[in-house]
C-alpha cells in the first residue's frame, strides 16, 4: 500500500495528513546519520585501544627507558 495513495480510507484525513507528512519530513536524518557515524567511530577506537593497549603501553615504557637513559648519561634532568 503506498502511503501517498489518495484512495487511502484507512483513517481520517488529519490522520493520513499527519502520517504522510511524517513520512516525507527528513529534517534531522542527516543528524542521525553523524550520530551514528560517531558511535561507530568510538566504537571502533574503543575496540582498537582495548586491542592494541597493552602493546602501544609496552612500547610507550620502552620509549620513555630510552630518554630516560639519554637524560642519565648526559646529565640533562626533567
């Protein structure tokens, strides 16, 4: 059954009115569709940082030895 179809008697006109007009509006569709987009992407971090962490914390502490054994032998200090 198409929706715009004036041989529509399945309620009264303000009714079918109100349904068609909801149906045709698409004011707010492109902000559900960032929404949407946001979540996945933080998702997608959330999945990344849960896989990657503990390698990335790994190589962070290797990094930060490395300066800090430069710091030591040249003097400099934090």
């Amino acid at each position: 059954m198409n929706i715009t179809d004036s041989n529509n008697t399945s309620g009264s006109p303000a009714t079918d009115s109100l349904v068609v007009r909801f149906v045709r509006d698409t004011r707010g569709a492109n902000l559900v569709e960032y929404i949407m987009l946001v979540g996945l992407i933080a998702i997608l971090c959330i999945v990344a940082f849960r896989q990657f962490g503990d390698v990335v914390e790994k190589k962070i502490g290797q990094e930060k030895s490395a300066i800090d054994a430069i710091n030591a032998t040249t003097g400099g200090g934090g």
